[in-house]
C-alpha cells in the first residue's frame, strides 16, 4: 500500500474515538435502553397475559424511544431534530419487523 507522503497516516489513540462516524452510547445511555426494554417487556407480559401483538407494540416503542432519547438527549444534546425522528422511526419499523418474525 503505498502512502502519500504529503499526508501521514494518522492512529485513533484517543477514548472513545473511531475512525467512522458512528453514534457512540455512553453507560448510562445503554442502562437506561435495557432497564426500560426489560421493565416495559416484563410489565406488558404481566399486564397483556403474554399476548404477542401487545408485547411486540410495546417493546418496539419502548426501545426505539429509548434509543432515540438517549442519543439525542444525553450523549450529543441536540433535542428534537430531524435525526431524531428518523432515528425512532426507523428504529420503530425494523424492531417491529424483526419482533414479528420471532416465534414466541
């Protein structure tokens, strides 16, 4: 591989940085999606007698808002954007599609 030697190749060396424009989840971010999925998961199996149509609703709104909250709200503060909506309803679409296919 020959490299320019105008532009020397540089090395990620720092916390939490990628060489791609990827969304990073801090700890806290990834607490709060799996508490809340788990707590509305559970609840809505207890409440909705494990009915599939309630559990996958549930669930799909509950991860995809998560999501979208935490990244919007607590890692990159930006509020309401048109990214967050894309975000939780692309989220809301692929969970309920991928939710529908599994066999429970």
């Amino acid at each position: 591989m020959k490299q320019d030697k105008k532009r020397p190749v540089q090395q990620n060396t720092g916390w939490q940085t990628t060489d791609y424009k990827i969304p990073k989840f801090s700890y806290r971010s990834a607490i709060l999606i799996v508490g809340m999925t788990f707590l509305m998961t559970a609840l809505t199996i207890w409440l909705a007698n494990g009915s599939k149509p309630w559990i996958v609703g549930v669930t799909s709104l509950t991860i995809s808002a998560t999501t979208a909250y935490s990244q919007y709200f607590i890692d990159q503060k930006k509020g309401f954007t048109k990214g967050f909506f894309m975000t939780f309803f692309g989220l809301l679409i692929g969970a309920v599609i991928v939710m529908m296919l599994l066999n429970f």
